[in-house]
C-alpha cells in the first residue's frame, strides 16, 4: 500500500526507521529490534540506504513485508548512477516494494561534501524525478528539514529546493530530526501558505547519548533547545541522559499528535526500547490513545499550531520493562 494512503487516511501513522546492517555480524541484531518494534502495531517502516550495504537494505525491506506484513519502504540516495539504479528499482517493483524514499545521501562525514556518483543525480529532487519519468508505480516519500540543512545558506533556499521535490513528484515528505516543534510548526504553516498539501511527517529521535547527539546536531544542522542541553549536560550519566531523551520526546509527540500531524516516524537507530517507552507512554495518555487508536477522519489541511491547553498538559512517562 502506498504510504501516502495511509497518511491521509484520518488517523496519525507511526513509523519506525531501521539502519541497514553493515555486515552479517549485525543482522541479528537488527532483526531482534525489528521483532520487538513490530510488536507494537507500526503502520509502516523504513530502512537506510548506503551504497556499500544496499543489498542487505532491499533484502531486510522485503523480509519485514513477508514476514511482519507490514508496508516496509526502502530509501534509495544518488550513491549510485542511473545504470546502477535502474536495476535497484526493477528489483524493488518485482519484489512488491510500494514505496520509495529518495534521496541524495549523507556526506561522508560532518562539514564533508557529498560526491554524487552520476551529474544527473545529485539532489534529491533528481531521484525523485527519475522515479517519476521513468514509469516506476512507487509511492515516493523525499526528506526535507525542519531547519535549515548544514549545506544551506539560508531557510528561504532549502525551502525553494523541498518545494522542487514536490513539483518533480513527491507524494510525502518526512522532515530530519528536531527537538523543537516550533520548527516543524513554521515549516508546514509555510508549506501550506505555499500551496504545499502532501503530508509533511516530524522525524523524531530520542537522544540516545551525549556522544550521538553532538554528532546528529552536527550532521542534521538540528537546534538543541538550551532547556533540554543543560538538561542534558547536567545528567549523572548515560541512564539519566537516555531517560530525558524519552521525556523530551514524548513532550514533542503528544504536541504533535493534538497538533494534527499526519504520522509519527521515530529514527530508532537499531534500538528498540526507547520508541517502546515512548509508544507505551502515549497510549496511556487520554488525548494521544484516543487519537493513535482511532481518530475520526480529518478533511481540513492537517492543523498546524499546538493548542494552549496542550502546552502545560502533564504527560505520561509511564515506561514498560521490555529493555529492545
Ligand atoms: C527521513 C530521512 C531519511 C534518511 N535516510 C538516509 C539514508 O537512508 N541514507 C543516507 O545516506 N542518508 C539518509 N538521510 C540523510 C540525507 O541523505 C541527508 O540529510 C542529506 O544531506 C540530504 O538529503 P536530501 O535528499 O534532502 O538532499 P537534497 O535535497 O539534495 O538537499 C541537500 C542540500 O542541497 C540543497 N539543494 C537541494 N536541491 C538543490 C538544487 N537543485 N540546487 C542547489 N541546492 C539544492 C538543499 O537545500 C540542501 O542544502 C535521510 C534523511 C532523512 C530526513
């Protein structure tokens, strides 16, 4: 099924994001936070690309599809040339992959610049159109960001190019990681203002540890509130920083979800537990179960600014014991 359906279908998806394995070794270890994270009833997941472990992405795609019967979308970058993709997408359409994500593909490392492997692919919005003109039934998701990418001059700039990947044919967007929901807020206010409908999904990450969130504030450009980074810096140690990380998320999610917003897409970096918590906590909060169960159908524009009321809601931080 196509990942658009079900984003507009009236209630909020939620979605979890799994890394790819990089070599056998971590197979198993993906597969266990797959199992557990299945458990939990996900409308749809995805898993990473990466040139170098592009056939362990399509192989986990279409194991989740067989064996969890959940949509599994595959993301797809411009690490490859256009001879190169082709037989990716030929494979994926055979193997009844639905949906795509396209995109341009993480720079080696933070402040490096990402070499495309084909000139015709080197945006996202290239791979987009390729999807598009080339007669593939995908259903396409691209990625866009809440605040200005680290590439970008400017957030008139890196909106003009989101707005590129729609004009060339994305069905969905789903934005990087932030931790202030203000962006998200602003970022769809303008995308409407614009004339922009398809879905905009938040990304979400729970911070996991000190270490990985200086390196995905550095790679994703995201703002760390000052609240939440002396918050952070003040934590005794790596329990007390990963329990934070789930408090902060669940504030941002219960704002979302009475915001309107079209899904929950958790990037859970192969761990299973944090999402658990998460997930468990929102569905014993009044408001949240209620809308993640069943909603009734929306047919306005998705809402797009956090009632008052909801701003001094208290939320519940009940955690289940299953460590992922
Ligand atoms: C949901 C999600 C999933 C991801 N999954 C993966 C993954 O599986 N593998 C991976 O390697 N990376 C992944 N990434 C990271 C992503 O590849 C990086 O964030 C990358 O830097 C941007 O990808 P993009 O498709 O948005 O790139 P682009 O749209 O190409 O944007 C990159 C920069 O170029 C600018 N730009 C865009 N189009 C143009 C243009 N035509 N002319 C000039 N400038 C332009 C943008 O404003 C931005 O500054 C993911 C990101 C997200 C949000």
């Amino acid at each position: 099924m196509r990942i658009a359906e079900m984003l507009t279908r009236g209630r909020p998806t939620v979605s979890f994001e799994f890394m790819a394995p990089r070599d056998e070794d971590e197979v198993a270890a993906v597969e266990k936070t797959v199992a557990a994270l299945a458990g939990h009833a996900p409308d749809w997941v995805s898993v990473t690309y990466r040139k170098t472990t592009g056939q362990k992405t399509l192989e986990l795609v279409t194991r989740i599809k067989r064996q969890y019967h959940i949509e599994a979308m595959a993301h797809l970058t411009c690490a490859n040339t256009a001879d190169e993709t082709r037989p990716i997408l030929n494979w994926m359409e055979r193997e009844g992959v639905a949906n795509v994500l396209a995109l341009r593909g993480d720079p080696p490392g933070p402040g490096e610049a990402f070499v495309p492997a084909d000139p015709q692919f080197q945006h996202g919005s290239d791979l987009v159109a390729f999807l598009r003109r080339s007669g593939y039934r995908f259903g396409i998701g691209a990625a866009c960001s809440a605040e200005k990418h680290p590439e970008s001059p400017d957030q008139g700039h890196e909106f003009r190019y989101m707005q590129l990947k729609v004009d060339s044919g994305a069905d969905f967007l789903i934005t990087q990681l932030f931790f202030d929901n203000r962006f998200y807020f602003d970022l769809v206010r303008r995308a409407r203002e614009a004339g922009i409908a398809i879905p905009i999904v938040p990304g979400l990450m729970p911070v996991p540890s000190r270490r990985s969130l200086a390196f995905m504030a550095a790679m994703t450009g995201a703002t760390v509130r000052p609240d939440l980074a002396r918050a952070i810096e003040e934590a005794p140690d790596d329990d007390a920083v990963r329990a934070l990380g789930v408090r902060h998320c669940i504030e941002q999610c219960v704002e979302l979800l009475e915001a309107g917003v079209p899904g929950l897409h958790f990037y859970t970096f192969n761990r299973a537990r944090a999402p658990m918590e998460i997930l468990a906590s929102l569905r014993g909060h009044a408001t949240c179960a209620t809308v993640l169960a069943h909603a009734p159908v929306r047919s306005g524009p998705l809402l797009v600014s956090p009632s008052a009321e909801l701003a001094s809601a208290p939320i519940c931080t009940t955690t289940p014991a299953e460590p992922g």
